[in-house]
C-alpha cells in the first residue's frame, strides 16, 4: 500500500513491555524512524535505525526491522506511566521524480500505561 | 537555543478571514515543513521548502500558501480559512538530506474556524 500502518491504540500494564508494530511501504526507504508525542506538544524523536540494521537497543528501546517484509516494531521494556503517549512511525523515502527524501508518517498509536 | 518557535500558540477565527501562522527556527537547517495533525489522521504534510526561494506541495495543499524568504521563516497562509481547517499546525525542520534527516517540530498551533 501507499501509507505507513500502524494500530490506533495500544493498553500495557506498569512494569509490562510495550511492542508497538508498524508497516511501511517502500523497501527502499533508509531510515526508519519513531517519534513520541506526549500531550498538547510537538513530536520528538525517540529513535531511528538505518536500513541496513536489523535490531537497534537504546537503554529501555529496542527496535526491531524486517526488511523483507517491511516491518518496523518499537519494544519498550519495563514500561512506564510516563510512557503513554502517542507514538509515530515514519520511514524516508524520495519523492517521485525526486532524489531528495522526506518522511511519511504513520497515523500514531496511542499508547496507555494503567497502573 | 530555541529551537523551532510557532505563533500564534492557539487562535480561533472565523470563516473567511484571512491568517497567518508564523515559524521560526535558529538552527539553520535547509528544509521546513508544514503539517496538520488531526484526529485519526494522523500527519498530513500541507507543503514543505527543501531550501530557501523554493517551496513545494505536499498531501493537502489546497487552501494554504506558504513562502520561504530566507532559511529561518517560513509562514503559513490561509487565504480564507474555512471550518475544515480547523487542526493543530505543527511546523518542522530538517537538515535535508544531510544525516539521517531528523525532523525537529515545533510545539504547535491550534486552529478552531468557526
């Protein structure tokens, strides 16, 4: 398909790990990236993992990509109430007729941690 | 550093006025952009600059204008605002092409056309 997939909401207990999954759709795309949104702000970037890696760790993250089937996962271990938030996930891909690259974003996956 | 500044923060307008919001960023990338997030939708790039003196249309363009005189400002215009745009109006920045083309945003402005 043309857009980036990715599952409307997501509900985890304290302390639980979080798997949020998302389908992008160009194979060529270079990076990879998440993006959290917390509310009322703008969106930062969590984390990003270049095409040619499979699994990035960052402390609590990990990032998972399958590239053959065009599959992105962002894993958070021991997951937090100060972790819910919306969460993004955007590949960069050019543009047609075009050698420069922006990002395409998916629809966000609101992620809600309950006590 | 600032970063990337948004004004006005929120603003409520009736249909058929004409607005401006406004951008800034001192980090001197090259690239700027322009989304509307709404409900469900997610992220919708409106238009985008890759540079200086040259814009572009991104996924929703109609009904907004934007310019880029120089590397910091890029302002968004809707000529004559109706309901439907109605959103939140994040404006971004980005190296380009350089790196891994991080996109940085700014925290926002809320648009309520009535």
């Amino acid at each position: 398909g043309e857009d980036v997939e990715q599952s409307l909401f997501l509900s985890v207990r304290e302390g639980d790990s979080s798997v949020i999954n998302c389908t992008y759709t160009d194979s060529s795309s270079t990076y990879l990236y998440w993006y959290k949104q917390e509310p009322g702000a703008g969106l930062q970037l969590l984390t990003y993992i270049f095409s040619n890696m499979d699994m990035k760790q960052d402390q609590r993250l990990t990032v998972l990509l399958n590239k053959k089937d065009k599959h992105l996962s962002l894993r958070i271990a021991d997951t937090q109430t100060g972790d819910s938030a919306i969460y993004f996930c955007a590949e960069k891909r050019a543009d047609r007729g075009s050698t420069l690259g922006r990002l395409y974003f998916g629809r966000g996956t609101q992620l809600t941690v309950w006590p | 550093i600032a970063g990337i500044t948004q004004a006005p923060t929120s603003q409520i307008l009736a249909a058929g006025r004409r607005m401006t919001l406004r951008c800034t960023q001192d980090m001197r990338h090259n690239a700027m952009y322009w989304y509307r997030q709404d409900l469900g939708l997610g992220l919708r790039l409106i238009h985008y600059s890759n540079t200086a003196g040259t814009t572009g249309k991104g996924e929703v363009p109609d009904g907004y204008s934007v310019s880029r005189a120089n590397t910091d400002d890029f302002p968004l215009t809707l000529a004559s605002a109706v309901p439907s745009q109605t959103s939140v109006y994040f404006c971004a920045s980005s190296d380009g092409d350089f790196g891994g083309g991080e996109q940085f945003f700014g925290p926002g402005t809320r648009l309520t056309v009535l």
